[in-house]
C-alpha cells in the first residue's frame, strides 16, 4: 500500500493559495485515476484505489497545515505503511514556480507540514515531491505570500502544472523514487 499525501489547509479560504499546491496536485491525481477523495478519516478525507497497479490510499489533512503529522501517522497506522511507502506533495518557496524536486529523508526546510509529519512519525525518511512556488519579493512576508493566491501569470501555467505533476506521482509510485528524481527533478513542469 501507498500512501500519497497532499499537504494544504482546508477550507475555501485557502483552496486557491500556494500553500495548497499539494491539495490541488492529489486531487488532480484522484481525478486522473478516478479515485474518490470522499472517506472521512485519520482527521482527512481520502480515497482508496489503484495507481499503475499499486494499492494507494490518496490523503488530504484536514488538520491544517501545522498538524499534517496527526492525520499522517493516523493514516500510515491503519495502512501499515512505511516511510519508504510515504509520498508528500507540498509547497517550497525555495524552488522556482513549477519546478519540482523530488528528495527522499531530509529535514524540513521550515516547512511546517513537513516539520509536523517528521516529529510525529519520529522519522524523516519519507518521499517529498516538492512544488516551486517561488519567493516573496526581498523582505516579503513569507506566511502572507504563501497563504494568497498565485499571480496572473501563475493561474494561466497552473493546468500545464498540475497535469504535469500527476505524471510526476506516477512515476514516483510506479518506477520509484530514485528513478523519477532522473527524470524529473529540477526541470520546469508548467511546459
């Protein structure tokens, strides 16, 4: 079983922000693969289905973002999943918009999503899949920047984006980790 994780805080408030590429990019993925995210559970909603022949549970927290960890361990519990079975899809303001890296282990960046998995799971050795969402302008206020929606011309590569990143999770849980960084880490996906 796999587990795939969207990261994002719930809500229409913030469904059209950077902070939610990752909700956006796991339902973007459900759609593709006709997996429902409609369950309730582990404090997230989810859907069960097949990818390329894999098991997959697809999770959206409902947690907000600085308690993704809660839902996280729930659902790896009840999965029996491990770590190394563990994809993160989230934000990085360190990256270029639409460009992605794809990073097993690690630290958390500041990212709190990430900080609240690793110290919950007591472990950083899952897989991210980041998504660049570029930085705020030179003493902008990162929170600000990450909770407001993307820029015009974010919004018109968005589609390009996100259909690009589902090709991205395929190849991740398909062909793995290491095989998917090859092709696909550090390269712009809103082409």
């Amino acid at each position: 079983m796999k587990l795939v994780v969207g990261l994002g805080n719930p809500g229409p408030k913030y469904a059209d922000t950077r902070h939610n590429i990752g909700f956006m990019a796991v339902q973007r993925l459900a759609e593709a693969t006709r997996i429902a995210l409609k369950k309730q559970g582990h404090q997230g909603l989810y859907g069960v289905g097949s990818i390329d022949g894999q098991q997959a549970t697809l999770l959206l927290p409902q947690t907000f973002m600085n308690r993704s960890g809660v839902s996280v361990a729930s659902a790896s519990r009840a999965l029996s999943v491990t770590p190394g079975d563990l994809l993160v899809v989230h934000d990085d303001i360190d990256l270029s918009f639409g460009v992605v890296k794809i990073r097993v282990g690690g630290g958390h960046g500041g990212h709190n999503g990430i900080r609240s998995i690793h110290e919950v799971l007591g472990s950083g050795d899952f897989v991210r899949l980041k998504v660049g969402v570029g930085r705020p302008p030179a003493g902008g206020d990162v929170a600000g920047y990450v909770l407001n929606p993307f820029a015009a011309a974010e919004k018109k590569a968005l589609d390009s984006l996100l259909v690009n990143l589902v090709r991205v999770m395929q190849a991740v849980l398909g062909k793995g980790a290491l095989e998917a960084m090859n092709e696909f880490n550090n390269r712009d996906m809103t082409q």
